[in-house]
C-alpha cells in the first residue's frame, strides 16, 4: 500500500516561552516490509534540526528555539510504501531454548517491574497457554481485547497495567504494555511498536482519514529466517490481528518511554494548548515510481 502520511502539532502559549527544545520519534522505519520514499519535518518558530539515531535503532530530530515565542508548530510530510509480510513461523516452544535466540532476542525477554504483584494476572497468564509460541501470539491477540474494552480515555501513555486492570478497560498502549508482559514471562522476547494505522473508511468512501498514532508490538518467534534464526512478528492485541501492510512502523522499545513520537520541555510559566493530528491519504500505486 502507498500512503501520504501527515503528523501536524501545534502548541499555542497562555504567554511567551523560551528554550523550547524537543525530540521528535515520526520518521517512519525502513524495513524488509516498508520503505519511505519522502520525508521532510517543518517547524515554526524555525530552527535547526539535529538527527540521530537511538539505542534501538529509531530516528530521533532534535530542536531548539530559543527565541521568546507564543507557539510552536511541528508539521511532519511522509510518503510509505508498505508490503504484507510473509506468514510467521510455527515452530516448538523448545525452539525458544537456543543460544541464537536469546542473542537475538536481547533485553526485550527482561521482564519488567511494571506487573501488579497482587496475583491479579495469574488467570490470564494460564489463560494464555498454547501449542506454539506462534499461537500464544494469537492467542493473546484475541484473549487481550476479549477481556478489556477499547475505550478512549480510560487510560492513557502514563498508565499501568494495574489502572487497566482496574478500569476493565483501556487504550492501545496500555493493551501492548499487558502483551509485553505475559509473553516476556513465557520466554518469548517482545518489543512495543509506535506508530501509525490506517482505518479504512466503513463505507470505504474515502482515501484520506484523520487517525491516532498507534502501538503495537513485535514478538520474537523462532525458526522463520533464511537460515532458521528468530524474526520479529508484528501483533495488533487493539484489533485481534498479526500487523500487515495498513500497519506503518515508526520505531520500538521496551515500552512507550522509548518511543514517545514528541517530547520537550521549555522555560516559562505559560500553560500551552495542544492540537495535534494525523492524516493519511492512500495513494494509487501508480504515484510512486519505485512501488
């Protein structure tokens, strides 16, 4: 699929602020399944733009401004072109047990610290048994919403597993961040995954559409390469499926703290408002010359 992607973000100050600086995670990821063919990032007040690549691999655009200012607006362009990736691998949970894998897999089979220690996951946890480290994937891709309401505003990028547990329901991220878990204490390594969905119309009426940035997350399965090591498997616990072309991969990490799309901090007392959004038109595959 072909998709024009825009991410426009605009701060309006209660007063003038000063040395604004931000990092910005937005630049879709090259992989075996995707390929940016345009990006470019304007801001206004304008300013030198700084990149870098992080720990796990994701563009990071750095900026100041240090000039007084009232707003500050962020306009990200993309152009994507996504493929469906091949069907995952179905091999043994012994499969799990090799040194390759655990290379591979690195602190993203660590568990964390972030689980309720009351008990309160142990149903789920032996709810989530199955044959192969494949259909625990699938599984948990189902049993997750199955269990929790999708409702905006339930939880949000700060909330814990507990608060969801709570509120018997919540948001994609949270959702990941519960995937995370049960599937690191099954052995199998995993990633959170930001980035972008497009929902297509239901009346399939439209090629453009305002979404959400999304997350996801990769699971490590094992026996799938050229030569039988491990590949990272994208899975959508939000909407009970394996992440396919309508997916758009920003970057990952352990959890959402490592790939927060902006981030900043200025100096002054003005309260800011906030007004962002994402637009993402599907192209005909005729408008890019190298699909």
């Amino acid at each position: 699929m072909n998709f024009a992607i825009r991410y426009l973000t605009q701060y309006h100050y209660k007063g003038q602020v000063a040395d604004n600086l931000n990092a910005l995670r937005v630049r879709p990821a090259t992989t075996s399944t995707q390929r940016v063919d345009d990006f470019h990032v304007r801001v206004d007040p304008e300013a030198r733009l700084q990149r870098h690549l992080d720990y796990y691999g994701t563009e990071v655009i750095e900026f100041g401004v240090a000039q007084p200012h009232d707003h500050l607006s962020i306009d990200v362009r993309a152009h994507v072109v996504t493929a469906e990736p091949p069907e995952p691998p179905d091999q043994d949970w012994e499969a799990l047990a090799g040194s390759g894998y655990e290379s591979a897999g690195g602190e993203f089979l660590l568990r964390g610290d972030d689980g309720p220690e009351n008990g309160a996951l142990e149903e789920l946890f032996e709810a989530s048994r199955a044959r192969t480290p494949l259909a625990c994937v699938r599984l948990l891709s189902e049993l997750i919403p199955d269990r929790f309401e999708y409702r905006q505003g339930a939880t949000y990028v700060g909330s814990t597993i507990q608060d969801l547990l709570d509120a018997g329901a919540g948001v994609c991220q949270v959702f990941v961040h519960l995937g995370l878990l049960l599937l690191r204490r099954r052995g199998i390594a995993a990633r959170y995954v930001s980035g972008y969905l497009w929902a297509a119309p239901r009346d399939g009426g439209s090629d453009s559409v305002e979404v959400d940035t999304h997350a996801w997350l990769e699971a490590l399965l094992p026996g799938g390469g050229k030569r039988g090591e491990p590949v990272w498997v994208g899975v959508d616990p939000t909407n009970r499926r394996i992440a396919g072309e309508t997916h758009v991969k920003i970057g990952h990490g352990r959890a959402y703290s490592d790939v927060p799309p902006i981030k900043g901090v200025y100096r002054g007392a003005a309260a800011a408002e906030l007004d962002a959004a994402v637009t993402m038109t599907r192209l005909d595959p005729q408008a890019s010359a190298r699909a």
